[in-house]
C-alpha cells in the first residue's frame, strides 16, 4: 500500500514502524559503496533515489545484507507479518518492493532517513 493511501494516523503508526529498517540500511557504508560503483551517484540521498530506480541491480544486495529489514518494511506496509513475508510468494514480494520503489512519498521519506549520513 502506498503511503499517500494511509489516513494520518495510520501513516505516522506506519513511519514510526519503518524508521528502524530504513536507518538499518541508509547507515550501511558497504552498501553506499556497493551503490557508488553500480549507480554512478553522488551522494548517499541520490543513491538510494537512482536505486529504487533501477531496483533490479540493488535487490540482490539488500536482500543479502538487509533482508530482514527489506521484509520488515513489505510487512509494515502491507499490514502483515515478517514471517508471512519470507513465506509468500516470491512474485508477490517482487511486485510489493517495486510498488515501494514507485511510492515517491515514502522514498522522500526514505531519502530524508539518508541525508544526515550522506557524505560527498
């Protein structure tokens, strides 16, 4: 589900729940690195923005080192648990990081999480 689809409280209930698991991965130095060298991006913020876009080359180093924040977040925002996420189908977890991919509003938020790390 998309962020702009939640009420307000719904939304802060959710941010506060996705804080913890967007710090986790906006904090790992080796995968700014990994990141730097596949995406060709300046700083940190604009890293994690070109790499929701281009999903396709950053899923498989998330999911190594990230994980269980990656299936934190799916669970989070589709009202479900981190155990009925590794369980589902993996089709249906691929739809829901690329509908978290195109969600703007969430990447903003997700860029806002980055931006005090975020070295030049």
């Amino acid at each position: 589900m998309k962020l702009s689809e939640f009420s307000t409280d719904r939304a802060c209930d959710v941010l506060c729940a996705l804080t913890p698991y967007i710090s986790n991965i906006a904090i790992d130095t080796e995968l700014a690195d990994a990141l730097k060298q596949k995406l060709k991006a300046n700083t940190y913020a604009e890293m994690l923005v070109v790499g929701a876009s281009k999903l396709n080359k950053i899923a498989p180093i998330l999911l190594k080192t990230h994980r269980d924040d990656v299936y934190g977040i799916i669970a989070v925002l589709n009202d479900t648990t981190v155990e009925a996420v590794g369980e589902q189908n993996i089709i249906v977890t691929m739809a829901q990081i690329r509908d978290i991919a195109k969600d703007k509003e969430l990447i903003a938020f997700f860029r806002s999480c980055a931006e005090p790390g975020e070295s030049e």
